[in-house]
C-alpha cells in the first residue's frame, strides 16, 4: 500500500517534465550559444578567408581569383580526435539525390565513432545539458545519442522513393540534384574540396560577425547560388549549434546572439516513417 503513491508521484513527475518542452528564450538562447562558442576549444581560431569580390546570387561571372580558405592548419585541426572522425565521415556518401546510401558496416562504425568523440566535449556536454533541463531529450548520453541518430544519421528519401538523403549528408557534405548544389553548409568541407579542385568560389554575398559568410560557388560543376556557413567552428559546435535550434525551433527563425552579434539559423525538418529528422539547417 505505500509503494502506490510514491510509483503514482515518479510518474507525474517524469509526466510534467515532458510537458515543460518548449520554453526557451532567445535570452537562454543566446547564454547557451555563447556559452557554446567560448567552450569550442577545438575551433580552428587561425583559419584565414580571402573574400575577394562582392556578388549575388544569380551571378554567372567569377568574382575570386583565388580559393576563400587562403590559411588552415590542416595538420593540427584534422588530427584531433572529433575533426578526424568527421574526416572519416565525408566520403561514406553518393551526393546526388535519387541515388540511394547504403551504409556498410564500417561506415556505422564510424558513426559510432564520431558520436563517441563529440560526446567527449564540453560543447556537446552543455548542449546535451540545456536540451534535457529544456525536457527535449532524456539525461543519459545515449537518450541524447538516439536523438542524434535520428535527426543527422537516418536516411530518407528527399525528393521521390529513394533513400537518398539524411540531415548530415545534406548539411556537412552537400547534395547534388539536376538543378543544382543543395545544402553544403560547412566549411571543412567547403575547403577540402577547394584543396581538392572540386569546388570553385566565386564571390561573397554576406559577411558578418562571427565567422558567418553566405558565398557563391560551383561544386562539381553545378552551382550553389547561395551557400552558408560559420567557419572556423569544430565539428561538434555545428552539431551543437543545430540539434538545439531543430529540438526548440525546428521550421522556425532560431534567433539568438553570440557575444551580442546577431544570428539566426533555420532547420526545417522532413518527417518520414513517423520519424523526424534534419532537412536542412543553415545560417542567415
Ligand atoms: C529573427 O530575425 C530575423 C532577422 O534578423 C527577423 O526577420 C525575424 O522576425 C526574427 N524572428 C523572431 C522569431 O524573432
């Protein structure tokens, strides 16, 4: 006769904890993101761009001469442990839409592995923290795993029937379908291709505080018309940065400032198999 209400007080609790979701502020938002962006000790803070000409979105003309990314430390970013884990990520992927992933099991390893390593980082830690206090996801790291799967790692199809896409192809690697480049929206990316001689830039649209550039560009020989990114960041604050506005302001302006510089993202979220994932997510 006592257990019942103890068990009947648990189960309220646990009940209203769910029913809290929702109630971020852009104040706690910004505390987080700023939060976030001091702890980032793997951002590469000595990355150098070279913006050269101005331009705009329907631009057929080259307007740089030269690559954006003019310095990158290659050697001591792409060594530490969640930058060579995303590294080993960037290749597991077929970028034209229509063309189905398979994911062989090395490949999921390699999930496993860079999951594992971002869970290592005072960024992922204070995100995970502010989401579960938020009542977005359970306290336990693999609550916050499973959460992460699903948005970034399962696949869905974008356009028709194929399993062509998943929220971290479309965001850190890019797609390509027949109009154009879709998504791309990372900058270790952006530069290994520019090393590669696969992408060429063509010019900035926006500039502004922190790090966030909007640019012109062709990957494989189709065009981006606009492409966004923060650069500099590690791997982990972009994921960081995305999961908590998708989780509290998924197909909505997530507004928030970073040391008082204004920034907005937008994810937007594509639901298949009764699931939720990332559709895309970019900054403005
Ligand atoms: C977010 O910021 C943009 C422009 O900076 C503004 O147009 C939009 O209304 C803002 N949204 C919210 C919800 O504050």
């Amino acid at each position: 006769m006592m257990m019942l209400p103890n068990l009947l007080s648990g189960f309220l609790v646990c009940f209203c904890a769910i029913g809290a979701q929702g109630a971020v502020t852009a104040g706690q938002l910004s505390d987080l993101m700023t939060s976030l962006w001091h702890s980032d000790v793997n951002a590469a803070t000595s990355v150098r761009v070279q913006l050269q000409g101005h331009t705009y979105t329907g631009s057929t003309s080259d307007r740089a001469t030269s690559p954006l990314f003019s310095y990158v430390n290659d050697q001591y970013y792409f060594s530490r442990p969640t930058y060579a884990a995303l590294l080993s990520l960037l290749d597991n992927y077929n970028h034209a839409v229509g063309s189905a992933e398979h994911t062989s099991a090395q490949e999921s390893q390699e999930v496993t592995s860079f999951l594992d390593e971002i869970s290592k980082t005072t960024v992922m830690q204070k995100a995970h923290d502010f989401l579960s206090q938020h009542g977005y996801v359970g306290p336990t790291w693999s609550d916050f795993e499973t959460t992460l799967r699903q948005i970034w790692f399962a696949t869905y199809p974008r356009h028709g029937g194929t399993y062509d896409s998943s929220g971290f192809e479309h965001v850190f690697i890019g797609e390509t379908d027949s109009k154009g480049v879709v998504g791309f929206h990372n900058w270790i990316q952006f530069h290994l291709q520019e090393q590669k001689g696969n992408l060429d830039y063509l010019g900035y649209i926006f500039s502004k505080a922190p790090n966030t550039l909007g640019v012109h560009f062709m990957w494989l020989h189709k065009t981006k018309a606009l492409g966004s990114f923060i650069y500099g960041t590690s791997p982990e604050f972009d994921i960081a940065m995305f999961t908590v506005c998708y989780l509290t302001h998924k197909n909505q302006h997530c507004n928030f400032s970073v040391d008082g510089h204004n920034m907005e993202v937008l994810t937007y979220e594509m639901t298949h198999g009764g699931g939720g994932h990332l559709g895309t997510g970019y900054v403005n």
